[in-house]
C-alpha cells in the first residue's frame, strides 16, 4: 500500500514543481516577451502569419476571435472528413484498411476537431496510417491549441486587455509550446519502448501452433502518444489506448503521460497571475484545485485499494481491485491515472473505467462535471475564473459590496454569461440525449448492465464527450458496426448509428457554445474601466475568498448533478455493501 501512495505522491510534487518554470515561459509566449526560442521560431512564424494573411497582428472583438474559431474549424473538419472517408486509396495504408461508415466519420470528424477525441472504433483496425498521421493527428495539434487559445484570450479580457489574435494565438500555441514538447516527449517515448515506424503489422507463429499466424499492429505511435496527452486529446492510436503495451509499456512512460496531461493546465494558472501582476491570487487558486483534485485522488484510490468486498469475501482477505488493470501499473497508478485524465479532460485510459469501484466512477463522473480540476486545454482555466466570478457577486451580496473582479465591476452581463456556461449548457448537452437513450434503452443503447451501473454508462457517454474528454465507461453498443451486423442489420447498427450521431449534438454544444460564450465574458470585462481599490473593496486574493469559492463550486455542482450521481455511483456503492451487486 504504502508504495503506491508514495508513487502518486511523487508525481504530484513533479507537477506542483514545473508549474512556476513553464507557467513563466507561456506568459512570456503570450505576452510575447523574449523567450530561448526567438532565434529559431520568429521567422518561421513570420512566413506563417503571411500565409495565413494574419495582418500586423490586428486584435479582435470577442465576436470576431469566436467566428474566426467557427470557420477554421469548419475548413479542418472537412479536411479530415474526406482524409478518413478516402484513406482505402490514400498513402500510408500498408494494411490497405477501408472506410468506416459514414456515420462514424462524421462523429470521428467532430469528435478531434472539439478536442475530444471520443472513439467508437478501434483505431488499429479501422484507420490507416495516414488518416492517424495526417487527420487525427494534425487535429490533435490544431483543437488543442485551439483549446489553449480562448484560454489565454480569456485571461487577456479579465485582466484588462484587448483579446488578441485568434491566428496569432493559434500559430504560436503550436510552434512555441506544443511542437517543442512534443518533439523531446517523442524521443523519451521512444526510449521508453514505443514504436514510431511506418512498417505494417509484424507477423509471427503463434505459440500454441507455429502453422498458425499472428498478426501484430504497430505504427507510427511515439509522435501520436505525446500530442495525445499533452494536448489533452485522449485518443489512441489503438483500441485499448494507453493501456496497450506499445502506448504506455512501463512506469516511466506512464509518467511521462501523467505529466503531460496535467502540466499545461496547472502552470497555466500561474501564467494568469503573471498576466494579472498577482501571483498570490493564482497561488490560492492553485491550490484550491489542488486540494480539490488531492481529495478526488485519495477517494478514488481507497476505492481501488480496498477492492470489492464480494470479491473479498470470497478470497477470504482484503485485495485490490485489479479487475480491468494492467498489472505493469497496478491500483495506485491506475486511479491516479483515471483522475488526472478526467480531471484534465484528456480522456486517455491505462485502465478499463467501468470496472472501477464505485468511487472511481463517482471521481469520473464528478471531474467531467465540474470541469476545472483541472479542466480542458485552456478552456477549463476560463471555467474557473467564471467560478470566481459567480463567487465574486455571491459574496458581494451576501456583505453588501459592489461584486468587483481585479478592480472591473461585476454586472448583469457577467452574472448571466457566466451562469449560461456553468449551470445551463453542460446539463442540457448531458441530460437531453441521455434522457431518450435511457427512455428506448432497448432499441437505442445496447447497454451492457442493468440497474446502477448501466445508467452510469449511459451518463458517462454524454458527459465526456460533453465536457471534451472522449473516455468511456463502455459496455454500449456504440462501436463501428461489424460488416456482418451491417449485413444482417443486426441492433447493434442501429444503436452505433445513434451513439454516433446523439454525441455529436453533445461535442457540439459542449464545445462551441461555452467557447463563445466565454469569450463574449472576456470581451465585457476588456472593456470596463478598472476602479481602483478602496477599504469597501472586496479582496479576491485573500484565502477566505478562495474557501467560498471552493464552496461555490461544490454546492452548483452538487445541485445540478447530484441526483444523476445518486442514480449511478452512489446507488451502486450501497448495492454492493448490501452484497447485491
């Protein structure tokens, strides 16, 4: 027990160290101050600003920095809709793989272009080389900086300044932060034991009959595997994802991947307190999340930890529960895994999360919920400062003050945004589609169990590609449909058809419409004259305000989704100390 508590613990520090170092170079990235990297980067971003036709870096409105958005993603979704709908005949297909259906293109399209990377397929044997190389993972790049570009462009309004560049963001997110990274992640992948080759399956004998032939898939991978936890994509370059050996062989790779993820959304707290020349605000907000997401490791663990007790009734002794895992990373990593990659809406799995214990899917599902512990790419920070806000006229109310953020008055304008993206959209992205699947459960979800546990897997679906993480309970019969089931129009055609196509409302609405609408927040605090501070102000940077914070995240979030917790994790935790499940 105690090693894999000191192995979470380890990884933990890790990432509370890099996060001043590399939260002060983003800052000077996008303060566009000097950095090491000048000399090389500042021509080539030159010729890409002309090819873009980005001019004298002119700022935008929050409109047009949103609409800007919407375009060049409708031109990439295109894009890689016609790379996957054409990969039979394109390059780089050695094991020369067909398309997949129409329906599960579209959903895929849609899926990376949101940064979400959910997969109704198996990605070794329903896309090709190229459509991984030249589709996806051209997208995994564009959505995440994408991600990190309304982030740094919301922070840029909440603390007085015009918004930016939209283009300007979005070239040098890729050239001066992802790139970088990734090539050197590439490498200590590659070192680790992941494969980067365009070779095609190797066959071998199999043990039980040498007549007998195996086909084993490999790829290009180690390049694919880096951009996928640090841009916080989640998708695998095959179906079992970061728990398949050539994904994630060992310790040190799993490291590497676990600090990916969560490195991005962690400095980039401290990044806005350089932004709002107050570094003490962003530390108590740093640590705010980090005692939040601390406490959602340790429930998740315990539950891991302890196993099932049916199981150990059983056995006969107190066991973990392995069920699900691999046992290269045993219990404490697995759970520390699942957390960070819910909590970053990352979405990558080294273990299977529907055979977790109760408490693990209560983690999950709550982590995608709230969305800021600790958030998407660039998206989930804005999500938090909208948390402050909320908080902000909640305690000005209560003692009577002007609601004030960073010396900019709270209005009407404000409330009403924030509320709209915190408590209105995700709920009606998860709750709508969920409701008509569980209401024709039998001709639509193909859920795999009953009770508890298949509510939750219907809710998880909904709620990660709402929230852009793309992970999944699974046990639904949303896959790519088989060419017999296609043949025979077996119900599992229909039930992927509508998985496929009820996900994209989902990745849609929870995408574009809090995106929007962050930046209109942005764009109404960029304009307001800053006041200056008085004895009646009151003070954000203080840990009392930070404790309200934390409650106002705890109490809105238990509000709008504690009845569907109740329904899933929590019903199935007393079934199974009941000893029924």
């Amino acid at each position: 027990m105690l090693e894999g508590w000191i192995q979470i613990a380890l990884t933990l520090l890790i990432v509370v160290a890099i996060a001043p170092f590399f939260g002060r170079y983003m800052a000077h990235v996008y303060l566009e101050q000097s950095t090491f990297l000048d000399p090389v980067l500042n021509p080539v971003e030159r010729v890409l600003y002309a090819l873009v036709g980005v001019k004298n870096k002119e700022n935008m409105t929050g409109w047009q920095y949103g609409r800007a958005i919407l375009y060049s993603n409708v031109v990439m979704g295109l894009l890689i809709f016609f790379i996957i709908m054409n990969q039979g005949w394109l390059p780089l297909n050695p094991t020369g793989i067909n398309a997949p259906t129409w329906d599960t293109a579209l959903h895929t399209t849609i899926s990376f272009i949101t940064n979400t990377n959910q997969q109704h397929y198996s990605g070794e044997t329903y896309m090709s080389y190229g459509s991984q190389m030249w589709g996806l993972g051209y997208h995994m790049f564009t959505s995440s900086a994408t991600g990190l570009a309304v982030g740094i462009a919301f922070i840029r309004g909440l603390t007085g300044r015009s918004l930016g560049n939209f283009y300007v963001d979005l070239i040098r997110s890729i050239t001066r932060i992802l790139l970088p990274i990734c090539i050197v992640g590439a490498i200590a992948l590659m070192a680790s034991g992941v494969p980067e080759t365009l070779g095609g399956a190797v066959v071998f004998p199999t043990l039980e009959n040498p007549n007998i032939s195996q086909a084993i898939a490999r790829g290009p991978v180690a390049h694919f595997e880096i951009i996928k936890q640090l841009g916080e994509n989640g998708g695998g370059f095959f179906a079992i994802n970061s728990a398949h050996p050539f994904e994630n062989p060992n310790g040190f790779s799993n490291l590497i991947q676990i600090v990916a993820m969560i490195s991005i959304p962690t400095s980039l707290i401290y990044a806005y307190g350089l932004f709002a020349n107050n570094t003490k605000q962003a530390w108590l907000v740093y640590g705010m999340v980090s005692v939040l997401f601390i406490v959602f490791v340790v429930i998740n663990a315990i539950g891991e930890y302890n196993g099932n007790p049916a199981v150990n009734a059983l056995l006969g002794s107190s066991q973990p529960n392995l069920e699900g895992k691999e046992v290269r990373f045993g219990w404490a990593q697995s759970a520390l895994f699942a957390t960070v990659t819910t909590g970053t809406m990352t979405g990558a799995v080294n273990s299977l999360h529907d055979s977790f214990m109760p408490n693990g899917g209560f983690i999950t599902l709550s982590n995608m919920f709230l969305q800021i512990i600790w958030g998407g790419q660039g998206t989930g920070t804005a999500y938090l400062f909208a948390y402050l806000i909320l908080a902000v006229f909640a305690t000005g109310l209560m003692v009577g003050r002007t609601p004030e953020f960073l010396g900019r008055k709270i209005e009407k304008r404000e409330v009403v945004l924030a509320s709209f993206l915190l408590l209105l959209v995700h709920p009606i992205a998860i709750m709508i589609p969920a409701g008509i699947t569980l209401a024709f459960a039998d001709q639509l979800a193909g859920i795999s169990n009953p009770g508890f546990h298949g509510f939750a897997q219907v809710i998880y679906e909904y709620a990660s590609a709402t929230a852009n993480n793309g992970s999944g309970f699974e046990g639904l019969g949303d896959s790519q449909p088989s060419p017999l089931a296609i043949a025979t129009g077996a119900k599992t055609t229909a039930t992927a058809l509508w998985w496929n196509l009820s996900t994209c409302f989902s990745l849609i609405a929870g995408r574009y419409v809090p995106i929007i609408g962050l930046l209109f927040l942005a764009d109404s605090m960029s304009r307001k004259q800053a006041v200056p501070y008085t004895t009646g102000t009151l003070r954000t940077d203080t840990g009392l305000f930070t404790g309200v914070t934390a409650g106002v995240i705890l109490i809105l979030g238990a509000l709008t989704f504690f009845p569907v917790l109740a329904l899933g994790p929590i019903g199935e935790a007393f079934f199974i100390a009941k000893g029924i499940g």
